[in-house]
C-alpha cells in the first residue's frame, strides 16, 4: 500500500468537515503510517485454516421463551403516578413551538 501523505489526510480531515492544523495533521499522518504498517504486517500471517469469525469472543444470544403472563392492570399502574389524565400517564412537554 502506497504511504499516507500529509495532504492526503488534511484533505480527509476536511472531508469530516474537521479544522486541523499542520501540526496536528503531521501527527496523525505518522499514526495512520503506523497502523498501516502493523495491518501490512497482519496480512503475512497464514490464515488458511483459520475460521471466519465475526466477534473475537464466542457469544451467543440467550432469548427467554415467550410466554404470556399476567400483568399488572391499568389502574394500578396509575396508581402512583403523580399526574394522569383519561388513563394515560402526564408527562412535562418537550416540544415547543
């Protein structure tokens, strides 16, 4: 892979519409190299035998069945509420106009 010049990423910086200055963009040009470098390094390892993975940790996801259950009624959900109207709990709006 061809090196990361310091234009090449003051001109993505602009892209993200971010402000950087020289300095900053000579700092991150030697870390993309770096990065660069090491992912270059990575692609000479052997992975023939290698399984595809998505995620480094073997999770599985645990859903509980489904089942219906009895739940608690509407009036008692109310019940505390500090302002209700027509069955329905009063919240603060937080739109205006």
């Amino acid at each position: 892979m061809e090196n990361i010049s310091k234009e090449q990423v003051k001109h993505v910086a602009d892209l993200a519409r971010l402000a950087i200055t020289d300095e900053e963009a000579e700092k991150l040009t030697a870390e993309l190299r770096s990065i660069i470098k090491y992912a270059e390094e990575l692609n000479e390892l052997d992975t023939t035998d290698i399984e595809p993975t998505t995620h480094v940790l073997n999770l599985v996801n645990v859903m509980r069945k489904d089942e219906p259950k009895e739940w608690i009624t509407q009036d008692e959900a109310l019940k505390n509420a500090p302002d209700k109207d027509n069955g329905h709990f009063r919240v603060p709006s937080i739109l205006s106009e």
